[in-house]
C-alpha cells in the first residue's frame, strides 16, 4: 500500500469492464484524477484505452495504460472465464494490488467475474470465509451502515459476527464514530425475536466484544437507532432494492403533485435531493467489496463518467483510512478475546 503521506494513493481501473466501456471509464477516470489528484493505471486493450484518451488534455496528469489483451463479457461463467481468459483485463488489475503496484482495483464490469478474481488472485482476510458488501444505505442516517446487502444469500451466525466487525472498522474509519453501536435487524426488538439465523447470532453478538445493542426492526433503520445493522444478504438485498424501488415511487408522485405549484427548475431540485437522500448505493455507483486481502471497488454496470469519477473518491478515502489493516487488526482483537470469527 502507498505511503499516503509521500506519494499519491494508485488506483487500478479495469477500462473494459461496465456497460459503457471503455468511453466512460476512461472519460470518469480522467474526471477522477484531476479531483483527487491520484494516480491511475488504466487497464485494458491499450490501443483503445490510448484512442480514447486522445479525445481529452490528460497532460500532466498521472495516468498510464497497462495492456490487457482480452476481456471477460457479462454473462460468462466467472471462474471458466478467468481460466480461459488468464489476461483479462479484471484479472491484469487485481494482479497489480498483489504486487503492490497499484492500492485498490475498481471495476464495473460483471459482479461475479470481479468478485471471485479479487477472492482468487488476493485471498480473505484471516478469519473471514466470505467477503460481505455493505455501507450506507439512507442519507437521512449518515452514520449507519448496513451488512451484508446482497453478497451472501445464505449465511450462518459466525458470518454474521464477521459483517458485525468489518461494519464496525467501518463505521470507526470512514464515518468516525469512536464506539459504534450494533444491531441485528430482526422481526421484534426482544432478544427472543428472529429466525433461527437471528437467534443463533444473537448469543454470539452477546459474548463478543462489539457494542451490541439488541434487535432493531426495519423502521428503527431510518430512525438512525444503530450505526451498523447485520443481516444476511436476502434481507439486505430485498432492503435496498424496496428503499430504490419506494424512492422513485415517491419522486414520481411528488412530480405529479408539484406539478403547476412549483417550477420546473424547483421541482427537479427536490427530486435529485429526494434521490441522493434515499439511493446513496445507486448514486455512488457501487461499493468495496471487505473481507478481502485488498481494497476492490464492484461498481454497477450501468455507470457513467461521475459515478466512476465518485467510486474513485470512496476509494481513495478507503486507502487513505487503511481501510484493510484495520479490518485485520480489529479481526485479531476479536478472536483473542474467544468471540472468533
């Protein structure tokens, strides 16, 4: 990992992968660079990446190109793919953190493929049997963060304490809260509440070292009652996907309603509010994948120059923080402390 304090943090980007490569990764990637002023290393097919920056005044600026002769497509089985393709683009950019090349990957291209390259090429963490995904769900509770939000569908209640944990380095290193508070996201607040998943949890969250707090229902989320809400990735998932789905319901009523009571101008203003506030995932355009060996960004598919250009920023604030050694440290604390993971 660069010395933050010496040298610019170094920024991996997979140029071929997301729906709109390489034309917005490279344009969100030139956006990134000079806002942050970090270094990037474009990975992919070299003479398009170099065709496409053509189009822009990248001088000065530090970005360079690495050569990624092929390129693993959406709908490829992820672990075939990486065999059959061994210089893909996500796998030349991964290969780069291991060396210490670069501090951190990002890549939009397909969940799976990125998923189980980063898992192969740089390993979990001690401790950890599955990566989790997670963060910030709501702007209206900017200091709660919420594991797993889709990375795993099934899990057991040691997985669970492992999301405890990363959700508690988080909470400390990127949102500053000294002592987070820990929930599990439950059907009651009563300790009895829950699936057999929950329960089996709880008992667990009781004798670790975390600030746990009990259960909380959905509508405690909103309320800001915990910083860091455990669940397993089908409720995550069916969580986000209802809070993007009821936003832009909302957003469609308010326009209808607004209609003549406001201007067009104003009403577009509430609305991309309402949204930001409501869909801090969808509008970062993705998230770091913990538990890894590594800082790895999945970003959506569907992402344009600014949401490229914001996955950087996060990324370069995950690095800053030294998102990983602190996930290690903290790991390590938990297991001697007989709460293992």
């Amino acid at each position: 990992m660069a010395d933050t304090g010496n040298e610019p943090v170094r920024i991996a980007i997979d140029a071929m992968g997301g729906d709109y490569a390489p034309q917005e990764i490279v344009k969100g990637a030139i956006e990134g660079a000079k806002r942050e002023g970090i270094g990037i290393i474009l990975v992919g097919q070299e003479d398009t990446i170099q065709k496409e920056m053509m189009r822009y005044d990248v001088s000065g600026l530090p970005i360079r190109v690495r050569n990624a002769s092929e390129v693993i497509l959406d709908g490829e089985p992820p672990i075939v793919a990486l065999r059959q393709k061994p210089d893909a683009s996500i796998s030349v950019a991964t290969q780069l953190v291991k060396r210490g090349e670069a501090d951190a990957v990002i890549s939009m291209g397909p969940t799976g493929t990125v998923m189980v390259s980063a898992m192969v090429t740089l390993g979990t963490l001690e401790g950890i049997k599955r990566p989790t995904a997670g963060g910030e769900l709501l702007g209206f509770v900017p200091d709660t963060v919420i594991f797993d939000l889709g990375a795993n569908v099934d899990c057991n209640p040691r997985e669970l304490l492992s999301f405890a944990v990363i959700g508690c380095v988080v909470a400390k290193k990127m949102l500053h809260i000294a002592n987070p508070t820990v929930a599990l996201l439950s059907n009651g607040a009563e300790e009895g509440k829950g699936n057999h998943l929950v329960k089996g949890a709880y008992q667990l969250f009781k004798k670790s070292n975390l600030n746990f707090i009990g259960n909380v229902e959905g509508n405690d989320i909103p309320a800001g009652k915990a910083n860091v809400v455990i669940c397993d990735g089908f409720t995550g998932n069916v969580l986000i996907k209802f809070c993007e789905g009821l936003s832009r319901s909302i957003i469609e009523r308010l326009k209808v309603t607004l209609d003549k009571r406001l201007s067009k101008t104003d009403i577009e203003a509430i609305c991309e509010d309402l949204f930001t506030l409501t869909n801090i995932a969808d509008v970062r355009g993705g998230g770091l994948v913990y538990g890894i060996n590594g800082l790895v960004w999945i970003g959506h598919g569907r992402s344009k120059a600014s949401q490229v250009a914001k996955s950087i920023r996060q990324v370069k604030l995950a690095v800053e923080a030294n998102l990983v050694e602190s996930l290690k440290l903290e790991l390590t604390k938990i297991q001697e402390l007989g709460g293992g993971v």
